[in-house]
C-alpha cells in the first residue's frame, strides 16, 4: 500500500500541487518504506498544525528533505560505528 500511494503521487498528472494533509500521507509512505528498509533502526515524528493540512504546497518537495534527513543521519551514524 506504501509503494502504491508514492507511485500514485508521482503518477498524478492532475497538477503541481498537494495539500499538506495528502502530502504528509505520501510522506509517512515513504518514512514506512524506509524504515523496513533500515530495519526500524530510526523514527520519525510528524508535527504539522491543523491550520495548514488545507494548504497548497508543490506535489512531492517534503519527500527529499526527508529522504536527505534519513540518509545524513544514518551514513553519519554509520561512519561513527565504524571508526
């Protein structure tokens, strides 16, 4: 289900944009993926105010900042473990 609602996010060819609210479910897709690929070795808390779930924002611009989040701190972890 994970996989198929990021596939569904950058399938959608029915604008640019997102509300936070349907973007913060894309992102806790990927965040779920993630962590079984990291076997749950990390979390994630999402905190976004009520008042801006109906805001418009650019289709997929959390992901990467996520994605670039997750991957830093787990090669910086990684590299601590090791040396």
């Amino acid at each position: 289900m994970a996989l198929e609602n990021i596939l569904a996010a950058v399938l959608n060819r029915d604008g640019g944009f997102y509300t936070v609210r349907d973007e913060q479910s894309v992102l806790e897709s990927y965040i779920y993926i993630m962590q079984f690929r990291y076997m749950d070795s990390f979390e994630v808390d999402i905190n976004l105010s009520p008042g801006i779930l109906d805001c418009k924002v650019p289709k997929l611009i959390l992901q990467p900042i996520v994605e670039n989040c997750i991957t830093t701190v787990l090669t910086t972890l990684a590299t601590a473990w090791e040396g």
